[in-house]
C-alpha cells in the first residue's frame, strides 16, 4: 500500500546529482506541462525565463558538485502574493494587475538562495480572500480531477492557494508555496489530493507576502508527500529580521526518520468530538475513523476530546479578518502604485474611483464589513468580544495539548470532496468561506501548525484529506505522523484523467535512459 | 449657523479681540481659561522609527524613502529600538510611569501623504502615562515675578510622522514629498492645567530645554522637530470645562503664547456675547496673528483604531533580572545615564552663585549664555556673578538684539569675555567700551580684548594727575554751572562729570572725576 512516487524531490536530487537528469531538462519539462494544462489556469504567469536561467545555473552547480541544498534545481510554484523582484505580483486582482515588486519576500529569497528554480505565479483568490480559487481576476483555477471540464461542471480547488495545489496535483512542479490564512494552503491540499502544511504562526516570515490578516497570514507549503513538504520547509523556515513576527530563535530543521523507523505506538491523538457535525460528508467521516482505527491498531492511544470553542472560528475570522482586511486594503489608495482610475476631479474621488475600479465584490464587502466593525461604536462588541473569543479557541488548544496531553489532533480537512463549480458558485463568498473553513481556521487562531493530507478516493473519484494539528513548533512530531498515515494508506497520487504527473515520470525515466 | 454666517460675526467681533489683546491690563473676566497642549516631538534619531532610511531635515524630495515608507505591499514595520530609548529617557525626565509592556496601533485615515491608509501610533497602551512637568513660569517684560507651575502629562507615545503633501493651486495639482514619512515622534499629551497663555508658552519653554539636554529632539519648532497643538476653553469657575477649540500651525515659543492668547479672548468676546463656541480645529496664522477655523479638519473622523499586528508588544527590561536579555531595552541603564536637567542647573547655579531667580531661568533659557557663565565663572576672575550674569543677559542679549541675530549666531568666544571681565576688573575699560568690545570681539573672534583696546585707544583714563587736569579745565569752562552748584544746586555736579566724560569720549575713569570735581567744588 506504500504511495512512492519516483518523482520525489529528494529522488530528484540524486538523479541530478548522477547526471542521469538535469535541471534544465525537467524545467523545461516542467514549463511544457505547464503549457499542456493551461486549462487548468493554475498560473498567473510562467517565468519562463528565470526558471530556465537558473535551471541553467542549477545544472552548472550539479556538474561541479556544489548543490546548494536538496532543492537545488527543483520547480517550485510560487503564490502571486508573494513579491518577486522585476516579476508582476498581482494577488489576483485588477488593483495589482501592473504591480513590479523591486524586492523578493523572504520566502522567495530562501528558495533562490536553495537553489530552487522559479517556475511561475499561482492563482489564486483575490487577496487571497476565498476558498474556492474561483474569485480571481484571472478566472478561477479548475480541479486537476475534475471529469468534465466544460460548462461549470468541473471541481473546484479549493482556495485561495487553489493554483499552488492544482500546480502540485497535475505533476507541473515538485512544490509549490501558499498562504494559509483560514485554510488558503489545507482546503485545496484536501480538495486536489496533495500534502499541504500550515507550519506554526512566526516560523517562517511573512516579510514580502501581500497580507489578507496579518495576525493569521502564515506561509505554507504543498508538495506530493511529506518528504517534499519538509524539505522545502527547511529552506524556507526560521527567524528574519524583516518580520518581527517571527520566532527569534534558531528552529532546528525538521527531520524525519526513514519510514521503518517511524511507529505511532504511544502517541496520544485527540479526536475532537465538535468536528463529528452536520454537514460532514459520510464518505469523510468515515475516512476519518478508518485512520483513527489504523491508528489505534497500531499502539496509538486515540482518545476523543471536548474543545467546545473551536467551531466558532469560523464566526471570530469573519469579524477579525474583515477588520485586518479593512485596514490592510488601505493602502491601496492609486496614488503610489497600483491601478489609477482615469479621472479624479479631486483626491476623494481618485480614491473612490481607483478603488472601486480595482478591487472585486469580496474584497469590497470586507472592507466595508471591517470599517463597520472597527467603528468606535462597535469595536468593542465585535472586535473585543472577537478576540476574547479567539483567547478562548487558543485555551482549548492548550487544554488538549498541555492538560490532556495530546500529542496531535485528527480531523477531516474539509466537510466533503471537492465541490461542483456550478454548484459552489451559488452561494455567497461568505457562506463558501463558512463551509470550507470550518475545520482549518482555529489552527490559524491558535497560531499552531496544520497538515493536511490526502488518504482515499471518493466514490465521486475525488480525494479525500484528514487534518493533524499539533502543539506549538511540533512540526517534527506532527509530520512524523502525518508520513506514517501518508505510508500506510491507500491514496493513489494520480490524478485521471489529465494525467500529466505521468507525462512526467515518462520525460524523467526516458532521461534516465538516455543518460545510462 | 452656516459657515459664512460665522464668518460675519467674527469679523464683527474681531475688532474687539484685537483691541482687548493690546489692552495693557486686560479686565478681570468671569471666564476661566483652560489650556491643554498636545506637543509632537521629533526624536533625533538617523533613521526612521520602523524602517531604515534616514531622517535629515532638508534632504532632496523623496530621497530618505525605504519602501516600507511607501507602504509598499508586502513590507513590515521594524522597530528602531534607538527610538524607544530616547523616549524611555524622555519619560524618565518628565517623572512618568513607564509601561513595561506598550503596545502599537493603527490610527486609519485617508490623505495622500500618509500612504498606508493609517499611522501606528500608541493609543490603548502607550509607553508611559501619568507623569509630570514642574517648571517656572517667566517672561521679562510679560510677566511680573516667575512662579513655578506643575501640569500633569496624561501619556507619552511613540508614532510615525506621515509625509507632506504640496499643493500647486495654479497647476491643479498636488505632489508627495515621503522624506518625512515614518520618521519617529513622541506625542505629548499633557493634562488641562493650564491657565493661560505665558504658563502655555513656559511649558514648551521647559520641554523643550528638557528635550534639548536629553539629546531627544532638536526642538528646532521652524524644522517642525517640535510641533505643539493648544486646546483652549473657557468656562465659568464652578461648572464644567467649555467647548474646546484646538489651534493647530503653532510655528513657534512665541507664538503658543500669541496664540492661546488670541484663542482665550476670541472666546471671551464670543461667550460675553451669548454666543457658543464650536468644537472645531482652527488653524494659528502667524501673519494675521489670528486664529482661523481649518476647513478641511471640520468632519469629524472615526479614526478606526485597530492592534497593530506586525509588531508584537514592546517589552522593557525594567529590573536587573530582566535586563540580561539584550533584546530589550534596559530602563535602569538610562536612569543611571540620565543628564542634567534644566532644574537641576538652576538649583545648582542658586547654590553656588547666588543668583537671583530671573537671572537663573534666563541663564538656563539660553543654553550659550549659561555655557559662557559658567566657563567666566571657572576662570576663578575677582568679579561677582552677578556682575558677570548681567552682563550677559543685559548688555550680551541687547547687542544680540541689535545685531538681529540670536545668542547662538554669536561668535565670541569665553576667552574673549574672561579677558574683557579682566580688563574691567583692572579699570583698564569702563561698561561703556566694554559694550563696544561686543561687537570688535564678535566680528574678530581671534582678536584678543586687550589688543583691540589699545589699537582703538579705549583704555581708561586712570592718571590721578591727569583726571585733575581734565576737572580743572572742566571748572573753568563751566563758570555758571559752577556757580549754580555752589548756590545749592548739587545734582549739576553730573553736568560737570558729563562734560568731562564727553571730553574723553568717556574713557575718563567716572568714578575717580566724581571724586575730584566734588573735591574741588567743595574747598
């Protein structure tokens, strides 16, 4: 039942580091795949060039055996929220549609400095604000598993780092980086049958990412498998002094012992009882206790736990997100960047118009929703009352992890598989976002790292995901567990029909050839 | 009331404002007035409070702007922890309670200058509170005898300065200048204890003295390192506070006086006359010397405080267990390091010297007045201090004056006035040539006294000898007044002396020719 998958990123490595395969060969496989799935729209843009540029260098670093680090010459998307230097960074929006960062975020500077080559923007929602990748100036991102892709009838991503997933999930890059600011990474890791890691709030700098809600904003990571996510967690991770939101000290990298060595004997998992709701998809929930019992099974101690807070996420990010979001769209004003309405008779109406131009009805409604509750009058009745309620989703985390000694949570990612385009879109940005957060936003409110990662089909063909959240800078233990459930489950990390990860695997092997 | 219907009835009171300001002695009012100021203190740091580019006064449009400054997206605040220092010291010198924990905010606004749509500012936890400022209120020519006055700071805050904004009328359009933007401020917000204007005026006097030995801000109000905003009401003793109005645009020392002072008595004619007074922010016009009512400031803005969430809260290390993370600022550290403040000097000069306390205050005022006293004072001369303060404050200040130049333009140096002191103290000059020696000295800064004395033929006449020749001749040429003075008439012996002080272009040693002409008279 183990899931191998021969392109690995560590694999990938060592058959550059043999010759049997070259950098510049797979990004140029890569930026093809890319080109073959464009229906999918998961990228903004390719960078064709850069990717092929440093794909160059990568391959000259391979010849003389001075890889920078086990990312050296892989593709890896980045999100078009991050800032790229000489590179549009657009966040999906009208407003940023020409926007040219003179700067890299961290995260992309970390990558570059690995050795990684940039293939491209992902789309997303705008502002990241969604979860279904479907509200992008772009248009929306589609499934990679979806079977019919005309007329609304295909699967939605999951959003908003939907293009980061799809990119992941259709075999046109290695990793991919996101943004989880309720679930923005998890959802579409869940809905497009991927690993996607929301790693501990401070542990990797925000500095250069275009925020949604600052106090959540958290860099993620989606890859294949567990392996991939942590190697580009380590080039990624650790203090910065751009962000003084990070953790100060020096986080040790995460590393995984080999799957014979891994066993969950003794762990404590904690199943939260709030999370056995309505609306919870038959197939999920019993996905859900099927891994408990493996678990069990094998010397786990499972216990079901009581964190009667937790569901209320959904309502606390409704206010706190919007009042972050009122404050953070600000900025965006047409006067030092950005789109500039046509005409302004004065600097009011330059302001109105520039913005009500550039952004779209989500982005809008949550300005307004926020400026309304960051109001004097209503601040302390949302905005308090918000944040006394976050204090108390953060105690039940505390709770089960330093009372009840819980070593990992388990739940579903998502209440279902992947949604019905058409079906999505008839409900509101809010109710979408209420639906798909629901199980992913109190690891965003507690600051505590997330995993979410694929373990079954559904009878609609679509992958099913479970979710661990683990304590504070647990990111070892957490992805510990998540490789062992990853080994021991039967998901097939193929996605039919548009098979493009076995294009792949066919360019790799026929290299591999042609080298040997 | 509509807007130009104010306007009428203003113009209809100005009149009387103006006339009661020139007023020698205003008449006892019903009214109370009452005072509060909001000081925004620039802190001299060389770069801004959360990002990296410098803060000069003066540099080219747009250059000192790191994109943070610009708000660009993606870009996070960093605090300078320099900044938080000086205004650690600030909070210290002004005798505050100093949070340990402070925490940022986001104070949301649209104008083009401020390009992230809000200021983080200290609004909910500010990094002192409750302090207090005791200082002498003193004004030569304004007020009569200084007195000392204690006002209550409410809370001291760190926040970023947004940039400037430039409006060209005639082209239509406006342009952004972000030199200024995220440069660092202290935001003083001191209690309604104030009575009137010279009390106002000696407050930021004070402060900024304070500030100035401190080494937190240039004071420098004309670069607009200190900006002071007044709130000013008037009630009846016994009810409760007025409407305020609060006066923006104050350019100067001088002018929180002139202002608060216009405002108070604006008010007065206006309540005198039954009429309300509007919450509203006028704006100080130094040319006019009036207070006008700001436009565009008339809307009452919700500001829309919110936590700011790039910053986690500024922790101080306020004991010593604390103050081993190097991470945090180490309050003790600045209490032992803390200079001299401008009491401390005054108590310290009344001790030593002796001195009278308008002397002291005037001496403290001007910080090269009292660096040129102390340094004639260390030079151990024969002279008393107070011969020595005078000097300085009357005859150094009115040539000053004279010059139009201020004290600090001055180029003497504290050798040239320790030999001046000495040439007095030898009769080799008199007051008089000693006041001409003001200005040879301060255009030949490397001329020594003695020397320029004797090239212009200004020493004293000491020669007994010839003293008695110049008041003979005196006598002689003067039968009447001589004859007048024998008759009675005694206070004619001036006209003698002046007549001889006069002969001598006064280099004649007055006190010696007193002495003969009497003499002579007499026998």
């Amino acid at each position: 039942m183990n899931r191998t998958f021969s392109g690995g990123i560590r694999q990938l490595g060592a058959s550059f580091a043999s010759g049997a395969a070259s950098p510049t060969q797979i990004t140029e496989h890569a930026l093809q795949a890319a080109k073959v799935a464009s229906h999918l729209n998961a990228f903004i843009r390719l960078t064709p060039e850069v990717a092929l540029s440093s794909s160059n260098e990568s391959s000259f670093r391979y010849q003389r055996r001075g890889q920078r680090s086990p990312l050296e010459g892989v593709p890896i998307a980045v999100k078009d929220n991050y800032c790229t230097k000489d590179i549009p960074t657009t966040c999906a929006s009208k407003m940023l549609e020409k926007f040219v960062p003179t700067y890299n975020a961290t995260v992309v500077d970390r990558l570059i400095h690995a050795g990684a080559v940039l293939l491209g923007k992902t789309n997303m929602d705008e502002f990241s604000m969604g979860s279904g990748s479907v509200e992008s100036f772009f248009g929306p991102v589609k499934n990679v598993w979806s079977k019919d892709f005309e007329n609304d009838n295909w699967r939605i991503t999951g959003g908003s780092s939907g293009g980061s997933a799809v990119a992941v999930a259709s075999g046109i890059c290695f990793a991919a980086i996101g943004s989880d600011t309720g679930g923005s990474v998890r959802i579409p890791a869940s809905y497009c049958g991927v690993v996607g890691l929301k790693p501990t709030y401070g542990l990797i700098s925000r500095h250069g990412l275009i925020p949604l809600a600052n106090s959540m904003d958290c860099p993620g990571v989606l890859a294949n498998n567990v392996d991939d996510c942590v190697s580009v967690l380590n080039a990624i991770s650790g203090p910065d002094d751009c962000d003084s939101t990070t953790i100060k000290e020096p986080y040790p990298k995460v590393e995984l012992p080999f799957l014979d060595q891994i066993n969950v004997e003794g762990i404590r998992v904690g199943i939260p009882e709030q999370c056995s709701c309505e609306g919870l998809m038959p197939e999920v929930r019993d996905t859900w206790v099927k891994i408990a019992d493996i678990l069990e099974d094998n010397g786990a101690q499972v216990r079901r736990v009581s964190m009667p807070n937790i569901l209320n996420s959904i309502y606390v990010y409704s206010v706190l997100n919007q009042c972050e979001v009122a404050s953070n769209m600000a900025r965006y004003d047409g006067v030092e960047y950005g789109h500039r309405a046509s005409t302004a008779a004065s600097t009011e109406e330059l302001y109105a118009k520039s913005r009500s131009e550039g952004f779209n009805i989500v982005v809008k409604t949550r300005i307004l929703a926020g400026n309304y509750f960051l109001l004097k009058r209503n601040y302390d009745n949302y905005y308090i009352r918000a944040m006394k309620v976050r204090r108390m989703i953060f105690n039940d985390f505390k709770q089960v992890f330093e009372k009840d000694g819980i070593d990992v949570l388990l739940t579903p990612t998502t209440l279902t598989d992947a949604p019905l385009y058409r079906e999505f879109v008839t409900k509101s940005n809010r109710d979408q976002c209420a639906l798909n957060d629901l199980f992913t936003t109190p690891a965003n409110l507690a600051g505590i790292p997330a995993v979410s990662i694929p373990i079954r089909l559904s009878s609609n063909c679509l992958p099913i995901s479970l979710q661990l959240m683990g304590n504070t800078l647990q990111e070892n233990l957490l992805l510990r567990v998540a490789k062992w459930i990853e080994s021991r489950v039967d998901f097939q990390g193929v996605a039919p029909p548009e098979d493009l990860r076995r294009m792949m695997e066919i360019m790799i092997s026929a290299a591999e050839k042609k080298t040997s | 009331m509509n807007p130009s219907c104010r306007f009428v009835i203003l113009n209809k009171f100005d009149k009387i404002i103006v006339r009661n300001l020139t007023k020698v002695a205003p008449k006892k009012s019903k009214w109370q007035s009452v005072v509060g100021l909001e000081v925004h203190a620039q802190i001299s740091t060389n770069s801004k409070l959360f990002s990296g580019s410098g803060c000069a006064f003066g540099s080219p449009l747009n250059s000192s702007v790191s994109l943070f400054d610009a708000a660009i997206p993606g870009t996070l605040p960093v605090l300078n922890k320099h900044c938080v220092e000086l205004a650690v010291k600030t909070a210290l010198a002004l005798n505050c309670e100093i949070n340990p924990v402070s925490m940022f905010d986001r104070k949301h606004y649209f104008y083009a200058d401020l390009p992230a749509g809000y200021q983080i500012t200290q609004q909910r936890a500010p990094l002192a509170r409750k302090g207090q400022i005791t200082y002498p209120v003193f004004t030569p020519g304004v007020t009569k005898k200084p007195y000392y006055k204690t006002v209550r700071l409410h809370q001291l805050q760190l926040e970023q300065d947004s940039g400037k904004s430039l409006h060209d009328d005639l082209a239509g359009r406006s342009l952004v200048d972000l030199n200024r933007a995220g440069v660092p401020l202290m935001e003083l917000v001191f209690e309604p204890d104030i009575e009137d204007a010279e009390e106002a005026a000696s407050l930021v006097k004070e402060l900024a003295l304070i500030l100035k030995s401190l080494e937190c801000c240039s004071c420098k109000m004309e670069e607009g390192a200190l900006r002071v905003d007044a709130n000013v009401s008037l009630h009846k003793p016994g009810t409760p506070l007025g409407t305020r109005t609060e006066i923006k645009n104050i350019g100067s020392i001088r002018n929180v006086a002139q202002a608060v002072n216009y405002e108070i008595e604006r008010q007065r004619v206006l309540l005198d006359a039954g009429e309300e007074i509007q919450n509203e922010t006028r704006s100080w016009d130094a040319a006019s010397k009036r207070t006008v009512a700001m436009r565009d400031k008339e809307v009452q803005q919700d500001y829309r405080f919110m936590p700011e969430p790039n910053l986690p809260p500024l922790h101080l290390a306020m004991d010593t267990a604390s103050a081993s993370n190097e991470e945090l600022v180490n309050v003790q550290a600045i209490v032992h390091a803390m200079p001299m403040l401008p009491e401390d000097k005054r108590k310290r000069l009344a001790e030593m010297y002796n001195l009278p306390q308008e002397t002291l205050i005037i001496l403290v005022n001007e910080e090269v007045l009292l660096d040129y006293f102390t340094q004639i004072m260390d030079s151990k001369l024969e002279v008393p201090p107070k011969t020595v303060a005078n000097f300085l404050i009357n005859d150094l200040l009115t040539f000053c004056n004279r010059e139009n130049i201020s004290v600090n333009e001055c180029k003497i140096s504290s050798n040239q006035f320790i030999d001046l002191f000495k040439l007095m103290q030898a009769q080799t000059i008199n007051l008089h040539y000693a006041r001409l020696l003001l200005n040879e000295m301060h255009s030949h800064p490397d001329k020594v006294p003695a020397q320029i004395t004797k090239e212009k033929n200004w020493e004293q006449i000491n020669d007994p000898e010839k003293i008695e020749e110049l008041c003979r001749e005196c006598v002689k040429n003067n039968p009447k007044v001589v004859e007048q003075f024998k008759k009675g008439k005694e206070k004619l012996l001036y006209a003698l002396v002046g007549d001889v002080a006069k002969k001598t272009d006064q280099r004649a040693n007055m006190a010696m020719v007193v002495e003969k002409l009497q003499q002579m008279l007499k026998s």
